[in-house]
C-alpha cells in the first residue's frame, strides 16, 4: 500500500472494456510527512470520488484491481483503497 496525493485526473478517449465507468485519478507517492518522492505520478482507478490534492492509500494489487473491475484480462493494476481525514 502506498501513500498518495491526488494531483490530477486522467482521461482515456480510448480505453479497456474493464474501465468504462471508473474515475482515474493522478497519484503521487509521498512520504509519512508530505513530502512527494521523486517518482513520477501515475494513475489509480478511484471509487471513492476522491479530490484533488485530498491524501489517499493506493494498492498496487492488480489481482484485486482486476477483481473490483471484475475482469481478468483487464490491464489495471492500482486503485485507490480509502481516503486520509487529515
């Protein structure tokens, strides 16, 4: 599990079956103190109607993404699994 900020949604004119329907937000991994790491963003599949900047967990457990979007042979791999109340 991974600690995020949002920092942008994504758009897929073009996309998989699996994701019709799913928000896909911008994640940035950060550090326990707030501190963004200097891996780049990527994008996670959010059910939580999560915001822009909020703080979120996200799981990189792509047997449960796939799972949640309850198809095998999709190609996502992150989602967001709950909101920080800071």
């Amino acid at each position: 599990m991974l600690l995020c900020r949002i920092v942008g949604n994504a758009v897929a004119t073009c996309a998989h079956p699996s994701l019709k329907g799913c928000s896909l937000k911008l994640c940035q991994r950060e550090e326990a103190d707030g501190t963004p790491t200097s891996e780049a963003p990527f994008i996670a599949i959010d059910h939580f109607n999560s915001g822009l900047h909020q703080r979120v967990f996200v799981s990189t457990d792509g047997i449960a993404a796939r799972g949640i979007v309850d198809d095998e042979h999709s190609p996502v791999r992150n989602f967001i699994q709950g909101i920080l109340d800071d």
